[in-house]
C-alpha cells in the first residue's frame, strides 16, 4: 500500500540561519503586495486566517519556539497558502538586521508572554528598543496592532506606544463576537475569553512622510 509523500514543511518554516543577511519580500514571497507580521504567531490561527482572507496580503509569522512555530507551519502548508510564512527564532534578530526599514504594513502582537517572575521581566518582547524596532520597520502610515489579557503588561505597552514621537494612538476597531471556535484572533485569544476574562486591546499608527 502506498502513502502519500511527505511535504517538505519548507517554504513555510525556515530558520533565521538558512535566510541570510536580510529579506528581500518580493524574492523572499513571489510578489511585491504588501506584508505583515504576526510576531509571536504561536500556533498560527491569526496567521492561517488572515492569509486565507486576504490573499493580496503577505504574512510573516515569526516564532522563538520552533515547535511552535512548525505547528503554525504546518497549518499554511495543509493549504499549501502561497502568502504566509513562519520563519522560527528571535523576532528581534528579523526586525534589527534582516527587514529593510519602512517595508511592513503593519506589525500584529498579540498576547505576548508577559514572563510574570520579577526576575523574568527583563525578557518581555515591549521594552523601548522593540517599540524603536517597530518604529523602523512599519511603513509611514502603517499600523502597530497589540493585545493582551493581563492589564499591567497592557500598561507598559500603552505607555510606550503612546509615548513614542513616532506612533500615534488610534482606537482599536469594535471587538468581533466570534460565531465558532476558530473565529478568534489567536487561540490564545479564544482561551482567555471564553474564560471571560477582559482583553485590552492597543492600535497605533507610524507617523511621518518619506523624504
């Protein structure tokens, strides 16, 4: 009896080694439409979602924990999804060396691990070099999508996106009410509120004109 041959899981997860010095998206994807990123795309449900609902978009998923980001991997490579992507390893290593500045639509950050140990707090991904990181690489007029179930996190977010000289604070579009379970933004997303509990949610917009 014969089975089915194994896909390769690339293109749709490589690591940061295998890509070289930066990312070329109209080699890196096929085309030149316009890209975002999903930082931190877990299993990858807003990654598969948005991919399939707007196929004149690329999507970026950028993953520190491989097997996760292989899960989310292997959702795009079912329907073999010609715009979206994961790429596994640390999403500052990307932002700082690897995308050229002002290239991304938008970037998404949703739920991020909050690392609740006080010893632990120095590695939470929003600190003041992750929001000057967005800074450089969201296009003028594109938009900073963040959020969150635990409420002081929220506030160090708030604070450093609504401080920053290169963002301006937008209202974040009416909250969906999903109709079933994969009608959420992310699977985390689906856990915390069907537990009921609040979501706070952040949208900004990079400011400025390109010379």
């Amino acid at each position: 009896m014969q089975t089915a041959p194994i896909k390769p899981m690339k293109p749709w997860f490589q690591v940061i080694d295998d890509l070289g010095d930066h990312l070329d998206w109209e080699e890196f994807f096929g085309n030149d439409n316009p890209v975002e990123l999903d930082i931190g795309c877990g299993r990858g449900m807003f990654l598969f979602n948005s991919a399939v609902a707007n196929p004149d978009v690329n999507y970026l998923g950028l993953e520190i924990d491989y097997r996760e980001g292989r899960r989310a991997a292997s959702r795009l490579l079912k329907r073999e999804l010609p715009n979206a992507r994961v790429i596994g390893g640390d999403c500052k290593v990307v932002l700082s060396g690897m995308v050229k500045k002002h290239s991304v639509r938008a970037a998404h950050v949703y739920y991020p691990d909050p690392w609740w140990k006080k010893r632990h707090h120095k590695r939470r991904l929003f600190t003041q070099e992750f929001a000057d990181l967005l800074a450089e690489i969201v296009e003028y007029d594109g938009q900073v999508h963040s959020w969150s179930d635990v409420a002081d996190l929220f506030d160090i977010i708030r604070d450093l996106m609504d401080g920053h000289s290169q963002f301006s604070t937008q209202t974040p579009p009416p909250l969906n009410q999903p109709e079933h379970d994969l009608d959420y933004q992310t699977s985390f997303d689906r856990k915390k509120r069907q537990m009921g509990l609040p979501v706070f949610r952040g949208l900004w917009q990079r400011t400025g004109k390109k010379n």
